[in-house]
C-alpha cells in the first residue's frame, strides 16, 4: 500500500479543475487499496478551516482546507501536523503557479513546503508551468514567465523532487528544454455518474431521432474558422440529409454571442444549455456524435473538457487559431483529436466511439502509483 498526501490549492467541488482532478485521483486511489488524502493550502472557496471528507463516487476522501486569508504560520502548522498524523511515503504538489499566488508569483513557497514536508520524498504535477509560451507575446507575459520558471527551477531544487508528471506533451518538450525531466500522465475526465443517477426525462439534452449533437463543452476561445465550420456543417446537411445541432454545454465564456449571433445567421440549428450537473454532461457527451473545441493544438492535452469528450467516446474537431509556440517547434496532434478542413466532418463520424474512448481513471491511477514505486 502507498500512502500519500496531495496538495493543492483549492477543494471547492466545480469550482477548481485541478481540485476537482486531484479529489478523483485520491479517490481512486483509496478504491485501488491505497490510502490517500488532499491539503487545500490557499483555499479560496473556505470561509473557515475545515478538515473532513469530500466524496468521489461515494468513495470518502480525507480532506484539510485552509482558507487563503490563512497567515503562513497557521499554513504551515496546520499543514504539518496534518501531515504528521497521515505519515505519508509521498507527498504530491499538484503545481499551478496561479493556485498560490494572483500573478503566479509564489515568493517563499518552497520554503513553506520544504518546512512542510520534513524530508519526505516529494513529487509534482505539473498542471501549468509558466506564461508567455507563445509566438508575439506581450513583453510583460515572457517577463512573467521568466520569473515563474526561476520559481519553479528554485522549487524543484530545494524541495528535491524526486518524481515529475504532466498531461502534456507540449509542457513535456518546453520542460526538456530546460533540463527537467517529466514522465507523462494522461488528464482523465472529471465527470461522474451519481448514485442513484438522475432522472434525465425531461431534460432538454435528449435529441429528436434525426439530429447529431456537436458539443461545445466548456469556454470558447477565439477562432478564425467559425464561420467556415458553420458553412461546412450546413454543407454537411444538404449533402447527407442529416440535420446537425450544435448544442453549447458549461461556461462557454464571452465569446459564446459571437457564436449564437453567427449560427442565426447561416441557419445553423444551436442550443445553449449552461453549467449542467456533471450527470446531464456526460449523458450529452455520451449521445452526441462529435466533440468540439478551440483550444489551441498545442495545450489540447491538458483540457479538462476535451478530456470528458475524448473519455465519452467523441472524435473532437480543433477549431484553434494558428498558436505557434514562441521557443520550440511543436506540431504533434494526439490521439482523437482532428484538425478543421473540408472533410473532417465526415471522417469523424466514420469512426466509432468504442474505439476512441481512452484514458480511464482507473488505468492512469494505476500507471501513476507504478511510476512512483520505480523511484
């Protein structure tokens, strides 16, 4: 059995992707025989300290939230003593630099955490490195990104890790570069089912027979090749006789009116759903026919929305701009997912979603915990 303390920065339920990828990998865990819980060490959502269980699939996770307002001294007494009484073999820093600092720029973290973790092996996910990675950033973006790899160069050093992971083959590459090396595991999907499930009759989600649902889950981001996708589904329509409704699911941010304005103007059917819960999500994902996303290719691998929809079966549609990374040459599409031009409509939904359906939780937990019993 592997004992193992994570640490975050928030545990507020789907408020916090990295809390909530955190809380399911604990859960996991626990399930596969382990024992595992999670410190929120600047909780953002907590009013008050709290220390109890959070549930993953009616699996209960030992949890401590400490509200950010929180002195360091009572960060660090409460965190050690918490870790003390857990006598973890491993401790887990899931690293976002915006988790512990507004602008990234945790001064005095690995100080903190060295104090923290009383010479325990540590490890650290990289959910996010640093800012400025693409071509024609502003100067004050590359500035703030040299500043955050000093952080995390200082980071890895003093807390000795002794294990590195990212969902990113592209943050793999930009690490490489500077001399870290990472192993790569795969994002899984956040969603789950309750128990028992919810009563989905009435819900708008279910499709009249003759539609496909091309789903947009999560926030948009700009893209050149809306009006040419729009134009192209409509294509798609007259050609095979099919009807295509793009259905909008989440917090599809901003953009989202650029959208709904353009679908009226090319005739493009369209429904705008909202935040859902986590059960409507998945059974929409389970019988829609594509995943949509604008995300650029290169940071595709760690969004928790294409992870849902590759999780659920779908071959997801890149809509991005033209995002070209500012210090390495990087081109790799994975698995799944497949760039907008003429035909890709078609050749999605050639495939089936048996065959797509990857990175299961129960394997990634299992590959992770084998990975750090090698160290």
């Amino acid at each position: 059995m592997t004992k193992i303390v994570f640490i975050c920065g928030t545990l507020e339920s789907g408020k916090d992707g990295v809390g909530d990828y955190t809380r399911r990998l604990a859960g996991e865990m626990i399930r596969q025989g382990h024992a595992a819980s999670i410190v929120a060490i600047h909780d953002r959502y907590a009013s008050k300290l709290f220390e109890g269980f959070q549930s993953d699939e009616e699996t209960a996770v030992p949890v401590l939230r400490i509200p950010s307002m929180f002195s360091s001294e009572s960060i660090l007494f409460t965190t050690s003593s918490f870790i003390n009484r857990s006598d973890p073999d491993w401790i887990s820093l899931q690293y976002v630099p915006f988790s512990f600092h507004p602008k990234g720029l945790h001064l005095g973290l690995s100080n903190k955490l060295k104090e923290i973790g009383g010479g325990r092996k540590w490890h650290i996910m990289f959910h996010e490195i640093w800012v400025g990675l693409e071509r024609g950033s502003k100067w004050k973006f590359i500035l703030l990104g040299f500043l955050q790899r000093k952080f995390i160069s200082y980071l890895l050093h003093n807390l000795s890790i002794k294990k590195i992971h990212t969902h990113s083959n592209f943050y793999k590459a930009l690490l490489e570069q500077k001399k870290i090396n990472s192993e790569l595991l795969p994002l899984f999907s956040n969603l789950t089912k309750s128990s028992p499930p919810i009563d989905l009759k009435e819900n708008p989600i279910f499709l009249s027979e003759d539609e496909l649902a091309f789903v947009f889950f999560g926030i948009i981001h700009q893209t050149n090749s809306m009006v040419d996708f729009l134009k192209a589904i409509k294509l798609f329509e007259s050609k095979k006789g099919k009807l295509i409704k793009l259905i909008f699911v989440g917090k599809n941010g901003p953009l989202l009116s650029d959208w709904i304005s353009t679908c009226k103007i090319e005739g493009v059917k369209f429904e705008v759903l909202g935040e859902q819960s986590s059960d409507n999500v998945l059974h929409l994902l389970e019988h829609a026919a594509i995943g949509v996303s604008t995300t650029a290719l290169p940071m595709i691998e760690k969004s928790g929305s294409v992870a849902a929809m590759l999780a659920s079966g779908l071959p997801v549609i890149c809509l991005s701009q033209n995002w070209q990374p500012r210090s390495i040459a990087f081109d790799l599409i994975p698995e799944g997912i497949f760039k907008f031009e003429n035909d890709v409509i078609e050749r999605c939904l050639m495939l089936s979603k048996k065959q797509l359906q990857v990175n299961k939780l129960p394997t990634i937990a299992n590959a992770f915990i084998k990975s750090l019993k090698i160290q």
